[in-house]
C-alpha cells in the first residue's frame, strides 16, 4: 500500500521579537524581488499594472536625462530611514557621491533628494499615508506621488516644510509637470499612455 506523500506547506520566516531590521533584507533566504521593510515587518509587491511599470520608465529615463552630473537616478532602490525601515521608492534621485559600487544593495535616506511613488491598488495607503511620513521624517526634501486616473497620469508634488517637518503640496500635474526642484524638469505626462490610450477620444 503506498502512501501519497502529504504536500508541503509554504515556509514563512518567523520574524523575531521587535521585527526584522534593515540588515536582514540582505541575508534573509528567497525573499521575493523589491521586497521593502516597514515597522519591521515584510511587505511583498504585488503583480504591476502597465500603468506602473510605464510611469516609473518614463520618470527613470526622463530625469536621468535631465540631472544635473553630480546627482543620480536609481529605480527601484532600497534606503535606510531606520533600523525597521527600509522601503523601496519607485524612482529616487540621489547625491552620486554615495555610490561606492555595483555590489551596494541600498542608500541612505539622507543622500536621497527626491522619492517617487507609482500608486498601486495594493499600495495607495502606503504611499499616500505611511511613506511620505516616513520620508518627510528622514528629511527627503522632495517626495512625488504618480496616480492613474481614468488611465491617465497625476502627479502630486510635496515638499519638505522645514519649521514643521512635515510635506506640503507644492502642485498637483495633469498633462504637463513643470518644477524647478530638485533640479528644472517639464514633462509631457500624456507620455506615459500606452499610445492606442492616447488615440482614443474617449
């Protein structure tokens, strides 16, 4: 008489006491890709829309070509804000003298000029609550926040408020995004529409 063999449970890491830290991000085993830490815990990332995977190319090559020499554009990048946190913002501009080599994992929240989230379904309340408390907190002087309305692309800029150290709402973008900081942008935002989208009179 065989016996089927009993399927195999999925093994979840068991955090220990106080949550994980920042340095086990990089010796934690199979942890999936752009795994982020928030308040010691794991956050896993969700499948990405076209939406998402489109706006945070378009800001990546955009502001690359637009950066002064001295600053650097990484995507998808983890920072140390603390111990227990360390997220991953989809896009950040960051002093290039922090770059040592091509073997670093993350960079700290003090070299980083500017943080940008593309909002996802899963990830709307972090990104419009958790984070930008977070990195107002870690003195990040600017933070954009990408949303998808109706398909098309909304940028809402903050920046940091020195007296209260808090974020205030510096523009919000449809079309068309014109600032002067970090470093003068104008971006054609109707460039992050698949091009059929941007046809269509409806």
């Amino acid at each position: 008489m065989s016996i089927e063999p009993e399927a195999s449970e999925p093994r979840w890491a068991v955090p220990p006491e106080g949550g994980w830290t920042a340095d086990d991000l990089d010796t934690l085993p199979n942890l999936p890709p752009h795994t982020e830490l928030i308040d010691g815990g794991l956050v896993f990332v969700s499948p990405q829309t076209l939406f998402h995977t489109r706006a945070v190319d378009f800001f990546n090559w955009q502001l690359q070509s637009l950066a002064p020499p001295e600053l650097e554009v990484v995507r998808e990048f983890t920072i140390d804000i603390d111990r227990y946190n360390r997220p991953e913002p989809d896009v950040i501009v960051i002093g290039g003298d922090v770059i040592q080599d091509s073997n670093q994992t993350r960079f700290p929240a003090e070299s980083v000029r500017l943080a940008i989230e593309v909002v996802s379904p899963e990830s709307r309340s972090r990104d419009r609550e958790t984070k930008p408390v977070k990195y107002a907190r870690a003195r990040i002087p600017h933070y954009w926040r990408v949303e998808n309305h109706d398909g098309r692309a909304v940028v809402y800029v903050f920046e940091l408020e020195p007296a209260t150290g808090a974020y205030t709402s510096t523009g919000i973008f449809h079309d068309r995004m014109k600032a002067s900081v970090p470093f003068p942008v104008d971006l054609d935002l109707t460039a992050i529409t698949p091009r059929r989208r941007a046809a269509d009179p409806q």
